[in-house]
C-alpha cells in the first residue's frame, strides 16, 4: 500500500514541477517527461531482457546446489542464527541456503549472483507465505538486509574511481566498508523492533557482534596492504570465489551422482519465467522515477536543502554529493551516472567525488529491489517494508556524511 502511494506521489509531484516551469517558461518540459516515460519504459525491458541470461545462469547453479543437497547443507549449518533472525521459517528450510547465498553475493559486490539468488529466496518464503498478497516478516527481514547493501568490496566504485584518474583509488573503500556497515545494522534493529524480534539473544547477539568484528578485521587487514595491493585484491576475490562456488556445486552434484546438466537446464527455464514476470514491476517504477527527475523535482529538492543547511550556519560541501544518496533507493543506475558526474564536475579526488563514491556504496536501490523481488512473486502489499528500508538508507547516508567529514574534510 505504502509503495502505491509513493508510486502516485511521483506522478503527482512531476505534474506540479513541469507545470511550474512552464509558467516559468521553459515550453519543452512536458515534452522531457513524456521523453522520459518512453525512455525509461525501454530501460526496464532492456534491464529485464539482460537479467534473463543471468537469472537462467544462476538459477540452473542454484537447482545443480539444491539437487546436490549443497544449499541444504547450507540451510542447516545457518539454521540456528536464522530461525531466530526469521522465526517464521522453518527450522533447516532450504531457503536459509538461498537467503545466505544472497548476502554472501552482496557482500562481494557480485550483483549478476546476488539478483538471482535473491530471487530464488523470495520464491521458496512464497512458498511458505500464507497470504500470497502479503509480504511476511521474513521477506521484509531478507529485503532490507538487501537495501541495506552490505558490501565488502565495492569493486565498481574503484574501478571508477581508477579511470576518472584517482591519485589512490582505494581510499573510499574503509569509508564505504563503514557507512555500509552502519546501514546494515541499523536495517536489522529497526526491522527487528518492528517485528517484535528479541536481539538480545545470545546467538544474535554473538551474530552482530560478528559483524562488527568482521568489518573490524577487514579494515585492519587492509589497512596494513599498499593501494596497489588492495587494488589487485579487490579485483581478484569477488570473481575467485564466484567462480569456485559454480565449481564446488558441480563437484558436489557429480559426487552425488545427479545429472548437473538436466538440474542446470531445470533451474535456468524457472530463470527465463521470472525475468519474464518482473518486466511490468520494472516498468512502473522506473517510468515514476524517470518522470519525477525529468520534471527538474530532484534538483529543487536538493536546492532546497542546500539553502535550509547554509540557513542554520552548517557546512554545505556535502550538499554536492546529495543527489547521488537521493537517486540511490530510486535508480543503481541513475545514481552511478551522478557519481560519475560529481567526479567529473568537482574532481574524483573532491570531497565531493569521494562522498559521492561512499554514497553509491553505502546501500542498494530500495526500490528497484522491492519492486523486483515482491514483483517476482506478485506480493502487492508489501506492509513496513519500504519505510524500514528506507531508514536503514537514511541511516547509511548519514552516516556516510558524517565518515566522509572525517576522512576527507
């Protein structure tokens, strides 16, 4: 309910804003938002169209890991951190392997691995979702940690950052490893608290602090590599272990005797059908999101805050940065343009670049994820999703503020 509200929010706002600038003169306005819904309508099928080879890839793996009993391994070996982050999952349910697949892919920055797996997860909740219209606990739970975007090697940022001719290329990665970081748990306690989800748990407890610990450790451990050498890791370990998960599942599905290439062809033909059912989900928000930049909307937006932060006396060289946090939860896309264009106009090496960068890495595109996911499953009431999601953003882009003052100030 909340997102078609929201849905409708953007429609109505781009109107008021066009109509606005019409009076204001500019007689070309409408023609750019109707632009814009052509434009991003054709994205969107563009964007499903490319997802259809990935999902059917991956999904074919995950059948071959599910088939080889390599997923429910998994699902167990979780089982007692999980039922208690999702108690309403059964206890060793395969979805705990998919679920952590998910994660494991986002914290690698491996998005063509992350979608499907995703995916995937969603369709096995389904299963279990006794409203079908209904997002359960679980779902909101498993997107939000999704929003949340916890990443451990923002490898398309440094790759970025490295052609627009960055003198150290890596130095938003602690920065990005920590804003992320805050986004992620404050997804977790926010979601928890609205669902009644005791933390204080000794195993969720222990996981948390894991986490941290975790983060801790990969920040020592690369702080103490030249940018050279970081530069050569984070380029490595995403594809390495990609690559050795696809291996480890056909290892484990020969040992099993199972025809990996029938589980293959199985779960790649579930890949094509829900590439298929996410095209109009697609469609709907990214016109919205298309239509409410065109309309000028956004820019006011942020000059709007930009004047009420000068008028308390604030520093503004953050303001710069705002737009790629505000097109983040709307478009991964839209907001990799705008933190190419924030180098490009302030310097990759700006305050301004580099906030941009932590920004981009902070967390995921809320929408984009909650509009493909639920629309993968046709789940139309989606209940505290989107506002946990986006305060679990709204945490991470303060955050990244606030570390971006004091890296880089």
């Amino acid at each position: 309910m909340v997102l078609n509200y929201i849905w409708i929010a953007f429609f109505l706002v781009a109107f008021v804003f066009g109509f606005v600038q019409l009076l204001m003169g500019d007689t070309t306005i409408f023609q750019k938002m109707v632009d814009s819904t052509f434009a991003t309508s054709k994205t969107a099928f563009e964007t499903s169209l490319g997802l259809t080879g990935v999902l059917a890839l991956w999904l074919g793996i995950m059948k071959i890991g599910e088939k080889a009993g390599a997923v429910n391994a998994l699902a167990r070996v979780l089982s007692p951190l999980f039922t208690k982050l999702f108690p309403d999952i059964p206890k060793n349910h395969p979805v705990m392997g998919s679920v952590f697949m998910n994660i494991a892919s986002n914290m690698l920055g491996l998005d063509n691995a992350a979608t499907p797996t995703g995916l995937k997860a969603m369709a096995q909740m389904q299963e279990l979702n006794p409203k079908k219209d209904t997002a359960t606990n679980p779902m909101i739970m498993f997107l939000v940690l999704n929003t949340s975007g916890l990443t451990i090697i923002p490898t398309t940022i440094l790759a970025f950052r490295a052609s627009y001719g960055a003198a150290q290329p890596t130095d938003v990665f602690i920065p990005i490893l920590l804003a992320t970081t805050v986004a992620t748990l404050a997804g977790i306690l926010i979601t928890a608290a609205w669902q009644r989800i005791n933390l204080l748990q000794p195993v969720l407890l222990a996981a948390l602090l894991g986490i941290i610990a975790f983060v801790a450790v990969v920040i020592w451990g690369f702080g103490q590599m030249s940018a050279e050498t970081m530069g050569t890791v984070t380029s490595i370990a995403g594809p390495v272990i990609l690559l050795g998960v696809i291996v480890a599942f056909i290892v484990a599905g020969m040992v099993r005797r199972v025809n990996v290439y029938d589980a293959f062809i199985e779960g790649a033909k579930e890949g094509f059908q829900t590439a298929v059912r996410i095209i109009p989900y697609l469609v709907a928000i990214l016109v919205a999101v298309g239509v409410f930049r065109a309309s000028g909307a956004m820019d006011r937006l942020i000059d709007g805050i930009s004047w009420l932060v000068a008028q308390c006396g604030l520093n503004t060289d953050f303001v710069g940065a705002l737009p790629t946090a505000f097109m983040k939860p709307l478009s991964g896309s839209g907001a990799r343009g705008l933190m190419l264009e924030a180098m490009q106009n302030y310097g990759p090496d700006s305050f301004v670049g580099r906030l941009s960068c932590i920004f981009q890495g902070s967390t995921d595109t809320t929408f984009y994820v909650l509009a493909v996911y639920f629309g993968s499953v046709s789940v139309k009431y989606t209940r505290h999703a989107v506002a946990a999601g986006l305060l679990a953003d709204l945490a991470g882009v303060v955050a990244a503020i606030a570390i971006a003052y004091i890296f880089f100030a």
